[in-house]
C-alpha cells in the first residue's frame, strides 16, 4: 500500500472523482480542492507529498497557483490540462512543475508519471515506517502494531484499516472508500464488512477501543 497523500486540485467534479478512484485503488490517500485559493487553505492541514494541478480554474488558475505554492513549498507538482500547446507545457514547466499531461490521459499514463515524480522528488529521504500516534505505534515494515507498549494481533483487513485512519487521524473514510482501499476496487463485499472489522478491531483495542470514532451516517475516523 502507498503511504504518499496526492492533493487533486479541479474545478470539474468529475475529473476529481475519477482521478480520486484509481489513486484510491493503488492505495494513495487523496484530498481534492476545487480551485487553487481552496488548495492553499488545506495545504498545512493535510500535507500532501505531491499536488496534481489543473491549469484552467476559476478564482485561483493552476499557474497562479504554482507561482503561490513555490514560494514556500518544495511540493511536487504536477500539471492537468486541456491545452496542449507547447507553450503551455514550457510556462508549467518554469513556473516549477514536474511535469505537465495533457487531457484525455490513460490512468496508467498518470499512475507511471506520478510514480516518476515521487521517486525523483523523494528518493533521498529516508521514508519511515513506523507511525506512532497517541498510544498506537505501527510498524508497517514488520507489519506489527502495539498499543501502550503490547501487541496488537490484527488480521491483514484489520491492519490495513487502521493503518488507513491512524495515518491519516481527524479525516473522516466513509465504508465505501475503506473497501475500495483496503479490500481493492474489485471488493465483492458489503459495507456491513467494514462495520464488522470495526467492531472486531475495537474489541481488541480494549478500552482504547473510542480511539476509532463513528460519524454517523458517514464512516469512521481515528482520534487522539
């Protein structure tokens, strides 16, 4: 499973959607933003390691946005667009992009260009596999998980899905996103299955079982 957040910034939701669900199915966490002012505003709180830019948007366009983002990040970014000009491509390219697709693009086009994009930007950086949040530390290497200093024993599903909330504590995963994630995008199961892992994982949490939070009529998300 990917552990790198992409930040798809679009005005069309659509193009959000789809992008959002083959990202999901290789295990990216996605936040989107409609426009490039909405992008800033959640930059700090989401962290993203690589932004996928869409040139033409209202408020804020996808070149203003780069001008304004590199200012005081050294994200990678990545342009979207209709306009296949080449002076398109040189002005993204100056303004600090990565790389620039042009509309209609393959998802295996885009998943490869991504990957291109964090191995370049990110492959002198140490990644860490433990995450340590409140009480719970993960090792994702060892695939091991202790909760105030014990073991934890987890099914596969069951470490998946809290690696999923953990690393990404506060945001709230609706069950239909938690099966496309952790079960994968040809998931034959039912939403009720994620309630039933909740349960299970929350049972063998003991008393910091109120760590994974119910939002009713949504999903689930993990809180310290």
């Amino acid at each position: 499973m990917n552990s790198s957040t992409i930040m798809i910034i679009d005005d069309e939701p659509q193009m959000r959607k789809l992008i959002r669900m083959f990202l999901e199915k290789e295990g990216y966490t996605v936040v989107e933003a409609t426009d490039g002012i909405h992008a800033l505003s959640l930059i700090d709180q989401t962290n993203p390691q690589l932004l996928l830019v869409d040139v033409m948007m209202p408020f804020m366009d996808g070149f203003t946005f780069a001008k304004e983002i590199k200012r005081t990040s050294t994200i990678p970014l990545i342009f979207l667009s209709a306009k296949g000009d080449e002076w398109d491509k040189i002005q993204g390219l100056k303004l600090g992009g990565d790389d620039y697709i042009v509309k209609p693009f393959l998802p295996g086009e885009l998943l490869a260009r991504i990957e291109s994009v964090l191995r370049r930007s990110y492959q002198n950086i140490p990644v860490a596999d433990t995450l340590t949040v409140g009480p719970l530390v993960i090792d994702n290497g060892a695939h091991t998980v202790s909760l105030n200093g014990k073991p934890l024993l987890l099914t596969l599903k069951e470490f998946g899905m809290l690696h999923v909330l953990a690393k990404n504590k506060g945001r709230v995963y609706s069950r239909e996103q938690l099966l496309h994630i952790v079960w994968g995008e040809e998931h034959q199961s039912s939403e009720r299955t994620v309630d039933t892992h909740i349960k299970t994982l929350r049972l063998k949490m003991g008393n910091n079982g109120d760590l994974i939070e119910t939002v009713w009529g949504i999903g689930y998300k993990f809180e310290v």
